[in-house]
C-alpha cells in the first residue's frame, strides 16, 4: 500500500491505495466520482479521460501510485459554482450527447484543447478529439459543441 | 477486481536509485505506462517490482548546444512534437510524433518507453534511425552510447535505463511516410523513414528505414547505396524498383505492402525535386 495526496477537483486529498491500483478503479471505487467511465480499459476510446496537470490522459493507463503530488480533474470538477460551464452546456445546446457514455471524456479532451487553443480550428478540434470515440452522435455534433464553445462571445 | 497483477511500484528520484530498485527480483520499468501496463493487464503472473521514471528529473526535457539536441528518455511524445528545435531541424520526427497514436496516448507516452519497448509497430526507432540518434544507456557500470540500429537488433546485457537520445543537428531532408489500415491513428501497417543531406545537388548520407511490415526496423541498404552520390532526377524508376526489390527480397512483405514501399520511395524522390 502506498499513501498518495494528489489535487482533485480542487481539493487536496489523501488515498491509501495499492501498488499496482490504476487511477480509474482509484476514482471510481474508492473516491466514488463515477463520471470517470471505463470503457475499453486499453487507451483505446477514451471513456475514461481526466485532465492530469493540465493535459487529457487516460485513467486506465495510469498508476494512482505514480499521481503523487499531481493536479487532477474529473468530470465531477469542470462545473463552476454548482453550474454547467462553457463548454458543458455547448453540448447541450448543440444535441452533442446521445447516451452519454463518453460525453465526459470528451468533454474533458476538448477543455484540455481550449485550455492550449482558445480559438481552435476544426482541424484542430477533430485532432484533438482523435482519442475519444462516440457509437452514438457521430463527431458532427460534438466537433460543433466544441466550436460553439470557443467561438461564443463572453458577456 | 483490480485489473493488474499485485507487484510492488517504487518511485526514485535518481538514475542511480533506480539502477539499484532494478536490480530485485522481476524489475521492469515503467515510462509513460502506454504499452507496458496494457500489457500487465493480460498477464497473471508480472513483475514483482515496478520501477518508475516519472520523479526522475534527469530524464525529462530537452537540451540544445549548437551541435546537438539532446532529448530525455521520459520527453513525452507530445512535448516533443511541440519542441521548434524539433519541427525545424528534424522535421520526419516531428511528423512521426504527429502522426503517433492519438492525443491522450502522445501525452502520456514516451520517447524513451517508444525505443525501449521494442513494439515492431513503434514509429519513432525507424526515424531515429534514419537521422543517425545515439542512445545514452545508464548502466551500474556506468554510461554506455549506442547507435539505434544496434539497440534494435540485439537487447543490451544486464540492467540498463534508457536515458536520453542524442541527435546531431545539420541540414538534411528527412521524411517520415506511414501507411494505416483504416484510420489515421492506427498503428502503421508499414512506414518508411528518410534522411539525406545536399552535397552540390547530389544525395549524400542517405538513410532509408523500412518499419512496421518487419520484426525491427531494416536499413533498405540497396536502395539507400543507389541514392547515394546522385541527383534525384537521376534515380532511374527501374534501378529503383529492382534495389527495392533486392532489400525486400528476405523480407516477408504482402504485394500491397511492396507497393506502398514502390510509391513512397517515387514519392520522396519527388519531394527531393522540389
């Protein structure tokens, strides 16, 4: 077992874990934040993205030993104030959300990409997508969201 | 039920540290985690120690003189890919690290962990290869150099780590050329990797790495030998054809694969037109 204290969501918090315990069965089963998905569980699909320092990774590829001392967000920590942001509610707006199931992860990956590029093109959103897969929408939707998102004049 | 086989993980902090951690029963290393805990997944029975290189400073980054650029082990491929000593000295790099899997896997995976794997589908020991990179190993005995070629032929003896890769800078056209079975961001069904400088408008120092369709990385020597010393206009499509077909002749390639390597070298000698 090992002690790790990472940031999530905000908050500094402490977990005992095993060695050899991935970070998605930490935030899922022991942290209870369950909008981190598994899908694949081989970095294939991207249902189980969260910001890591900043950057999308995949929680089923990462040991929670090796997240010591790390910033994480989850899908749980990109509300602000208890209301959707931005780019939550440009999904919405948008009809980019089918079943759901991997309406985190990309949400994730896109707030990484406007985090980089406020102002990105459509080739770069799509690129930045490139690690998430929907069986639902198709990306149209969801490519639109992201654009909306990034392109919607403040108040 | 956890996903992985129970082993121990340890975290140092030195080169040296970790040398020592390697040497316990059943030690491996873990870089970025791509390849390495996707395959612990499918095993019962793993390593007893895992050691990781994510706290070791020494491993990351990347360092320039006038000569060389130098690249931590544990750069990952995304920090490379974004690095302008990269995109404009070593641009068949650059392009493989664009073209390398998708967004969350570039952003986790390493350079390092990409040679060290020894995958036949990794891209970047072929384009390594083709620019010349000397590998620097840390061994308990102290530090080792090796070329890529002798580091994808045959596993150094005894523990060793990885840790950085050396490139000399200089003008050279190089170019990165991969083929995917369906999408993009497959793992490349076969790629080729360039590089040749400009001696008076003749090839000189040519590299031409066959990847992917073979078990490791192969030097097209044939082919690069009729590069050498000649213009690109000068390449005759039929000397071509039969020095692709002397390199590949031991090599278990399909027809399509044969001719996608036939119209990437056409390609690169139309690129060196230009």
């Amino acid at each position: 077992m090992k002690t790790i204290a990472f940031t999530l969501n905000g908050h500094k918090t402490e977990v005992d874990v095993p060695d050899n315990e991935l970070l998605i069965e930490t935030l899922r089963e022991r942290l209870g934040l369950l909008g981190t998905k598994p899908g694949c569980l081989e970095g294939e699909c991207g249902a189980c993205t969260v910001l890591f320092n900043g950057k999308n990774i995949l929680s089923c590829l990462k040991l929670t030993a090796d997240a010591d001392g790390a910033t994480i967000m989850t899908i749980e920590g990109v509300a602000e104030n208890g209301a959707l942001s931005g780019l939550q509610q440009s999904f919405i707006d948008q009809g980019a959300v089918q079943c759901g199931y991997c309406t985190p992860g990309m949400i994730l990956a896109s707030k990484a990409l406007l985090d980089e590029k406020p102002r990105p093109t459509d080739e770069e959103i799509v690129r930045g997508l490139d690690g998430n897969l929907c069986r639902c929408t198709g990306y149209i939707k969801i490519i639109e969201a992201v654009r909306a998102a990034a392109f919607k004049k403040g108040p | 039920m956890p996903h992985l086989c129970p082993f121990s993980y340890h975290a140092p902090k030195s080169l040296k540290e970790a040398l020592t951690l390697l040497k316990r029963p059943q030690g491996c290393l873990l870089a970025g985690g791509t390849i390495l805990l996707n395959t612990l997944k499918k095993t019962k029975k793993g390593p007893q120690n895992v050691v990781g290189l994510s706290r070791i400073k020494a491993l990351g980054g990347a360092k320039e003189t006038e000569t060389t650029l130098t690249l931590g082990a544990m750069a990952t491929i995304a920090e490379i890919e974004r690095l302008s000593a990269v995109a404009d000295g070593f641009p068949s790099l650059s392009a493989a690290c664009r073209q390398l899997a998708t967004t969350p896997v570039r952003n986790m995976a390493t350079v390092g962990g990409n040679i060290a794997s020894r995958f036949f589908w990794a891209d970047l020991p072929a384009v390594l290869m083709s620019l010349e990179a000397r590998l620097i190993l840390e061994t308990p005995a102290g530090r080792k150099e090796m070329s890529v070629d002798t580091f994808v032929s045959r596993t150094p003896s005894g523990p060793f780590i990885l840790s950085s890769i050396e490139l000399l800078k200089g003008r050279r056209a190089a170019f990165y050329l991969r083929h995917t079975r369906t999408m993009p961001v497959d793992i490349p069904a076969m790629a080729v990797a360039f590089s040749a400088q400009d001696r008076d408008g003749r090839l000189a120092n040519v590299h031409l790495v066959l990847n992917s369709g073979v078990a490791v990385p192969t030097r097209l020597k044939e082919t690069q030998k009729l590069f050498e010393g000649k213009a690109p206009r000068d390449v005759k499509p039929a000397d071509l054809r039969a020095a692709l077909a002397q390199d590949t002749s031991g090599l278990r390639l399909d027809d399509y694969k044969r001719l996608c390597l036939e119209l990437d070298a056409g390609k690169i000698i139309a690129r060196l037109k230009k």
